[in-house]
C-alpha cells in the first residue's frame, strides 16, 4: 500500500467524511500505516527513499521562465523599442540613397548605421542576460542559506534537516517558534500551542493534544493534527508527518503560485524617474531644434525629414544609459553576497539601503552583545554562598567555599546541590559529549546549570526523577515549572520550578534550610533580594530555583487540578496557578555571560556612525546597566527602564520622550519590544531591532531592519526578519551597516558617473547641432541637419561606459569614513542636488571639450587646424567625429576616476578597485579597434588618428578630470568645517 492511500486527506475546511482521516485514527495506527516507530524515527535511507517518491516538501510555483524568453525579455524596453524605430529609419535612409545612386550620388553597400545598431543592441541584451543571470544566483544562493530548518528523530537521533527534505513518515520534533513543515498527525504533546490563523483564520492559538478525536471535526477543530505553514507559540511536540508538499492542506487549498514580479526597489523607482525625467526633458529639447530648423532652414525634402529624425533618435540615445537597471540589480547582488561572507545574510536586495540609513540598533543582550558562553559561578542558599569553578561547557569543575576554599559547610553543600538538582530537572537543554567534545543543545541558561549540577553531583541524587508533566516557559511568565515522580518513592510527585527570582519568590510561601522547611519572613525576602541585587551589579544572571511535594501519585489527584468527564487532567498549563503556588524557596544560581570583546568597539563605531545602541533584555536592570555600561552603551551609574514602568507611560508623548533618552531596558517582555519600535519610529529614526524567540516576530517584523538570530533564532522569526546574523554577533550589525552603506556610496558613484557622462553626450548633440555653424560642422552652403556624432557612435559609447566601468565601480571598496557620518535620511533622494550639480557640471566639461576637438579638425570653426582646410568638408566631418568620438569616450573613462567621490581627490585611494582600471583598460582597447580595424571603420565612421590627434584628444579628455578637481578644491573650501567630507 502507498503511504498517501493508507493516509488520505482532505481539501475542504469542512468536516471530512473520509473514515481513515489521521485525526480519527490511534497515532499507533498511523505509526503502522507510515512503518514507522516513533521513538526511532526513520533511517537515512528509507528518508531518501520516501523523498524520491514523493518529491520535495515545498509546494509548487509556477515553471521557471525558459532562457531564450530571459533573452527576449531584455527588448521589452521603451528605448529599444525607439532604437528599433532608428534602426528602421536608418535603413529608408539607405535605400532612398541608394536609388539616389542611380542619377549620379554615392551610397553605401549596405546600410551599416542598421546593422551597427541592431548588433549593439544584441550585445547589449547579452550582458544584460549574463548580468541579470548572475543577480538571480546571487538571489538564490541567499535563499539557499536562509532556508528553513526542523528537527526531526532519524535513526533514534534528533537531528535539523532543511524543511524540503521532510518526508511522510518523519517523526517531527517541534518547540516554541518553530514552523510546522508539513502535515502531521500527534503523537506527544506538552502544553502545545499553534498559532493557525493563516489556515484557518483562528486569531487565537489552539491547544493541541494527541488524543484520537471521536469524530469528523472541521480543520479548526482537529487538535491532535498540525499543519504546514502553521507556528508554535508554546510548549513542545511531536509528530508523524502524514502529508507532505502539495498533498498538505494547504497545499489542497492554495492555487498554484503565480510568478511573482520582482520587487521594485526604491532605489530602482528612483532611476525609473529619473529616466522619465531625462526622457522627457530630451523630447522638449528635440521638439524645440526641430521646430526652430523647421522655421529657419525648413524641410526642403525628405533627408531633411530624416536627418531630424536621426537627430532626436540620437538625442535620446544619448540621454538614457540603457543598462542602468541591470547594473543596479547586479550591484546590490553583489552587495549582499559580501554580506553573507561576513554573516549577515539579507533575504531582500532592497534592505540593503534601508540597513546603510540605521539610526537605532536595538539589541538583545544574551548571544548578542554577550558570548552565550553561560557558567554558572555562584549558588546562593538560605546558609550561604558557594562558587563553581571551571567554565564552558565541559562538565568539570568543584564546589568551593565563598572564600575559594574546599571546606564547604554540610549545610550549604547540601542546599547548593538541592538547588542545582532542581534546575536540572526543571529543564529543557541536554549536554552531550562528542569525540571527546562536549556540545550544548538547547538554550545555553539551561545547558549552563545543567553542567553545574554534574560539577556538584547532583545529577546523581535526582537521578530517580522522571517528568510526567510540564508548564513551558515563555517570556511572559518568566518561568518554567516541570511535574517529576520519584520512582524510588513509589512514583509520588513533586512540582520543581526555576524562574526570575522576583517571580519565583512571590509564588513561594517557605524555603528550604538544611534538611529543613520554615515559612518564608519579610526579612528572607529583603534577603533574598538583596542577594539578587548584589550578583546583578556583578553582572550575574540570577535564576531562582523552588519546589513542592505534591503528595500524591496522581496528577489528577492533586488539590485544585480540573479534570474532564473521563477523569482525565485538562492541559496543563492552563491551571498554572494551581501547580505553582506554596512553593519552597531552594536557591538561586548567579550565571555569568561575558560580553563579546569585539562588540564595545562596534558600539563605539556605530556611535561615531550616529547610531544609537539600544540594549534590551529580561534580566534584572542591574545586570542590564553594568553590562551595558562595560560595553558603553551607557555611561557608568546609567539607569535603566523596566518593563512595569513602560506599563505605566500610558500617555505616547511620555513614552517617546522616555524612549528618546533611555538605552537599557531591563525584565521586558516581548510585547514592550514592539512598543519601544513603534516609539522611536515615531521619532523618525530607523530602527534595527534583533529578535530569537517566536514572541519577537512581531516587533522584528515592525522594524525597519528585523534582525534575527541564525544560532539561536526560531523559524517563526527568521521568517519575519529581513537580516539574519549567521553567528548571532552585534558586531555583525554595524558590520553591515558598514557594509551597506558602502554598497549605497558606489551606487551613488556609478550614478554620478553614467548620467554625467550620459548629459555630457546630450549636451555634445544638442550644443553641437545649436552652434554647428560657429563650429564649422556646417558650412554657409549646407542645407538640413547635420549631427556631430552619429547614433551609432553613441550606442557604442554607452556599450562601453554602462557595462564594465560602470559595474566596476559598483565594487568599489568601502571608503574609511563611511562610518563617520551621521545616517541618511529615507526621506533623501538618492540623487541629491550637489550630485545634480556634479551631473551638470561634468557633462557641460565634456561637451565642450568634445565641440572643440572636433572644431579643430573643421575648417571655418573657432579653433581650425588650418592643415584641413586641404580635404573636403566631408572627410573634415569624418575625421572630426572621429576625434570627438574618441574624446567623449576617454573622457567618459577620467571621468568614471572623477566621479568615484563627490569631494575627495581621485588621487585618493587611486589604485585600490584593480577591476575600475582593468575596465578602463579593455574599454580603451576596444575603442582603438574601432579607430582602426577597417570594418568597424565603416560601421562607425571613423578615419585612423595620427599621434598628434591621440595628443589632442588624450590632452582634451584629461580637461574632464582636471576641471573636476578644481571644483572638488573648490567644495571643500566651502564645506571644510561645516560639512562632513565624507559624503559622497
């Protein structure tokens, strides 16, 4: 039998009326049917086996787009579609040639501006292609390290596999946060919550059994089944997957996805407008040379009408960078898989200039700006104090005296390992030695007291304990209690908690002294307290430690416990306040995590930077400032604010005027998270707000940069966040706003480069058609339009100047100053007005100097050569595109060494962007082609140069980069003091 046949599912949300729906059936059958032992799980080969039957666990999206459409898609381009119109034009311009030809003129073989154009356009849609081909594995690569993850018991172990590889039949092992990957049927649960409003549309999270349902229940109500898609918010599980990818609910349900178009960044909007601008100011300027030719010289036949044609067909050639779309795409790829490397993953291209804007990082503490290397040092008893030597979490170590000494009191050894004893029980981590190498799994605050307790031996006396049930921490709560039977006192049962020690002492009513109980004093608890109050200012996490005998051997037998019409306990962890409550005091252990040496550094950089570092954590404010006073975040003596006096900010401008000065918030919960983001976002900052547990998702999903841990993070909030930090650092952040400003900068660079140098082409057209008379490219004989430079020189300019260099400088390595400035605004254009005017101003430089190279080289201008007056007007024109020709491009090639900074010299960090000049290089080796090679001669209308006119044009070029450094001389002189000179 097919594992699908011996487990159907239905499609609808209504009752099924399939008889061997999972949820009717005894999770043993199920276990039968998938040949699956539970406590065992599958074995490697039988997964792979099922894995190639059924395929992937992901659902299915439409087909990928084939290649050769890839390839079509680079046409569907307004100006492709306006240079297909100039390639049109071209070729009526050589046929009416041609027929001219007959009578007596010249004409061309064969209509070269066509072919020079469409061949231009091909390559142009070739490194598009490729360049949008490399984006897309960048992209992919991305999503390959942020897949999701789950556990699953294989071969008897519990192991995390990527969500795609689970099969029917796995045995799934869920907790807090994580994401259920596939349809399963229960068969363990405790105090397990899911969270299925994106099935079923339920707001509130359901509680969830293994108990076999008496009957057909709609999808909402079948509470021993989980679904793909759906989270835990609470407690732990396990479960059998009986349907996987497509055959899950929600697989029944969902229409095949659709390809989705790629997000539009911002960025990305920006040069869209930016083109349309340039677009339409191009149209206004050939309108209006059009109607003053029209009214001066008027059309007196049809090469006049296309001469004017060509004439706007090369303005707006010259106007827009064909591939500046692509290169920004590329860029930003390119960006974030550096990132990575660095590990920061980014899951959006468009975070990228939302991460270089960050004002506020708001940071957990523990993994974060600490080590999450917990050891337990201190246990404090009703008798005293002792220490714990050793630390990591290789479990060797001693009990000693507070004085560090063997001599420990009976009393307070035996306090000390009661209190470790119940910390370990009162736990979810596990401690497992590797090759000799001891590994934590599981939070590392639990892992750390169960390596305490093996110091103390006191694994050894709780051995005969074993949990039947169980109260889950969450953040809320603070706290976690577990229900045990002795089997060594004929199964009786006893309640262990550990907890904040504020928390867990308001629920205990006694303490434990020696071999003895007494009732807990006023004066116990000033004590206890003050115990507390002491380890935090040495930067101890405290965690409490209290029990209860039960005295009974039945959890439905305990006074106060609700029960169900079988006698059955109702879950758990809804009657909380009847298993915790009367506890007894044991201890509390003091946890020390130092902070990371790195990150006092990082926080004194993101200062530098303008970003304020915000610390929250649950510990108790005293911990909270004294770290954050060791890292600087606060100054020493800072205060901090707790969560129950953020309860009480009930008025918004109170809250904002609070948050807008406090940097360490202490015993949070994850719901003050969202409030602090929501505060100082109304205050304008962009905010960077790290999260872990499933709670955090909604305050990560807030911020402007989600932040969430890849260590120690749940599924749910690596879902929400747009960041996440492979190695949990903060330093990590401010590395990649470092980073990401960085990537911004060079985009500011290519742009300041390519639209310059694509005005300066406007400029040359515009200016060269408008004073071609004074220039000498017409003569007082010429009769219509004549163009300085042709369609298709221009199209090769832009094919040099908008793929290598252009990319190259997208690479440009970060400037050391990036993180001295202040934050950009979102609010700010990318292209701001100094850039505007480094745009204009360049563009006018090139033109000129072009104009006057090719005036040189043509009788009756301002700076003839007289040695041309010797050829004809014709071959003068020839030679004189040739020159301007070569000059826009070299002058396109100091100009992309120009535009790398605003204010700074090029001379500055010259050498540092080897793949900047080797694009220069080869751009400069393919343009001496085209001067020289006979067959390009003719497509582009050049002539061979001599070494005078390489000297004129060289000399020429070079006027470009030096009139962009007396203009930096210039801006610095003006700014030098008032402006930051780092901003590019």
């Amino acid at each position: 039998m097919e594992l699908t046949d011996a487990i159907p599912q239905d499609a609808a949300h209504d009752a099924p009326t399939d008889a061997a729906d999972p949820s009717l059936s005894d999770a043993v059958d199920v276990a039968k049917a998938l040949d699956v032992d539970p406590k065992v799980g599958l074995s490697e080969q039988e997964a792979q086996r099922r894995r190639e039957q059924f395929g992937s666990n992901e659902l299915e999206s439409a087909p990928p787009v084939p290649r050769w459409k890839k390839f079509l898609q680079q046409f569907r381009d307004p100006l492709v579609y306006l240079l297909f119109a100039a390639t049109i034009i071209s070729v009526i311009a050589w046929i009416i040639e041609r027929l001219n030809a007959a009578s007596g003129s010249h004409g061309e073989a064969l209509p070269f501006d066509a072919i020079v154009i469409v061949l231009i356009l091909l390559v142009n849609a070739a490194l598009g292609y490729i360049q949008e081909a490399k984006a897309e594995q960048a992209v992919e690569a991305l999503s390959k390290m942020t897949a999701p993850q789950t556990s699953v018991l294989r071969d008897g172990k519990v192991s995390r596999i990527r969500t795609t590889d689970v099969v029917p039949g796995d045995i799934v092992v869920l907790g807090e946060g994580d994401s259920v990957p596939a349809d399963g049927r229960l068969v363990a649960a405790a105090s397990l919550r899911i969270a299925e409003a994106s099935l079923t549309g339920e707001s509130v999270p359901v509680g969830k059994r293994p108990d076999t349902l008496t009957g057909a229940k709609a999808l909402g109500d079948r509470t021993n089944m989980v679904f793909n898609g759906t989270a835990v918010t609470q407690g732990t599980g396990r479960a059998i997957i009986t349907a996987t990818g497509m055959r899950t609910q929600v697989g029944h349900i969902a229409e095949m996805l659709s390809h989705t178009e790629d997000e539009i960044t911002p960025l990305q909007r920006e040069m869209n407008r930016v083109s349309k601008i340039l677009g339409i100011a191009v149209c206004i300027i050939a309108v209006i040379v059009l109607v003053a030719l029209a009214v001066v010289e008027g059309f007196h036949d049809i090469h006049d009408v296309i001469d004017s044609l060509l004439l706007s067909v090369s303005l707006a050639v010259a106007a827009v960078p064909e591939g500046l779309a692509t290169i920004l795409t590329v860029v930003l790829a390119l960006g974030v898989q550096r990132m990575a490397a660095h590990h920061a993953i980014v899951k959006k291209l468009s975070s990228v200039e939302t991460l270089g804007s960050a004002s506020v990082i708001c940071s957990d503490k523990t993994g974060t700006l600490t080590r999450n290397e917990m050891t337990v040092e201190r246990v404090a008893t009703a008798s005293g104090e002792v220490q714990v030597t050793g630390t990591g979490y290789r479990p060797e170590g001693r009990v000693l005296s507070d004085g560090g000494t063997d001599e420990v009191d009976a009393t307070l050894l035996h306090e000390a390992v009661a209190t470790l004893g119940i910390g370990a029980l009162a736990n979810d981590g596990d401690l497992r030695e590797r090759d000799g190498d001891w590994e934590a799994v599981g939070d590392p605050t639990e892992v750390s007291i169960l390596v305490a307790a093996r110091k103390a031996k006191a694994n050894r006396h709780y051995a005969s304990y074993q949990r039947v049930a169980e109260v889950p921490f969450t953040s809320e709560r603070k706290r976690m209690s577990i229900i045990a039977k002795n089997t060594a006192d004929d199964g009786m049962l006893t309640v262990f908690a550990k907890g904040a020690p504020d928390v867990l002492l308001g629920l205990c009513t006694h303490m434990a002294v020696g071999n003895a109980v007494r009732r807990l004093t006023d004066g116990d608890r000033a004590d206890i307290q003050a115990t507390v109050e002491r380890l935090s200012s040495q930067a101890y996490r405290t965690l409490g430690q209290a029990y209860r005998p039960l005295e009974t051997q039945s959890l439905s037998q305990i006074p106060g416990i609700q029960t169900d019409a079988a006698g059955q306990v109702v879950d758990i962890a809804e009657q909380s306040d009847v298993i915790e409550s009367q506890l007894i005091w044991a201890g509390m252990v003091g946890i020390i995590d130092p902070p990371r040496t790195e990150v006092r550094d990082s926080v004194k950089e993101a200062h530098k930077a303008g970003i304020r570092t915000v610390m929250i954590t649950g510990d108790h404010p005293l911990t909270a400032t004294r770290i954050a006073s060791d890292l600087g975040i606060v100054s020493e003596g800072g205060e901090a604010l707790t969560g129950d006096q953020l309860d009480a900010l009930t008025d918004q401008d109170a809250l904002d005027r609070a948050t807008s000065k406090v940097s360490v918030y202490a015993r949070v919960a994850p719901e003050h998270k969202l409030t602090i983001v929501k505060s100082l976002q109304r205050q304008h900052n962009i905010v960077a707000m790290t999260g872990d547990g499933v709670n955090d998702a909604p305050a990560v999903k807030a911020a402007d940069i989600g932040v969430a841990m890849g260590v120690t993070g749940t599924e749910v909030t690596k879902e929400s966040a747009k960041m996440i930090l492979a190695d949990d650092n903060f330093s990590t952040i401010v590395d990649a706003v470092r980073e990401g400003r960085g990537i911004f900068d060079n985009i500011r660079k290519f742009l300041r480069y390519l639209l310059s140098s694509n005005v300066g082409e406007v400029f040359t057209v515009f200016f060269g058609v408008i004073f071609a008379g004074f220039l000498g490219i017409t003569q007082p004989e010429s009769r219509g339009v004549t163009l300085p430079l042709l369609a298709t020189q221009l199209l090769w300019i832009n094919l040099l100047t908008d793929a290598a260099p252009a990319l190259a400088m997208g690479v440009d390595p970060t400037s050391d100053d990036v993180m001295e400035r202040h934050p950009r605004s979102m609010k700010d254009n990318v292209i701001d007005r100094p850039m505007w005017g480094d745009i204009v101003f360049i563009g006018l430089v090139m033109a000129v100097v072009t104009l006057i190279g090719m005036d040189m080289h043509l009788s009756g201008g301002l700076f003839t050569d007289r040695s041309v007056e010797a050829i004809g007007h014709d071959a003068q024109m020839v030679e004189a595109r040739t020159m301007g020709f070569t000059i826009l491009v070299f002058a396109q090639m100091f100009n992309a060494l120009a535009s790398r900074s605003h204010l700074h010299s090029f001379f500055s960090h010259l050498f540092t962007n080897r793949w900047l000049w080797g694009a220069i290089a080869v751009s400069a080796a393919l343009q001496v082609l085209v001067i020289y090679v006979p067959i390009l001669n003719t497509a582009f209308g050049t002539v061979p140069l001599t070494l005078t006119d390489w000297l004129e044009c060289m000399g020429l070029a070079l006027l470009v980069l030096v009139a962009s450094e007396l203009r930096k001389i210039v801006l610095r002189a003006r700014h030098r003091g008032s402006v930051d000179l780092g901003q590019d």
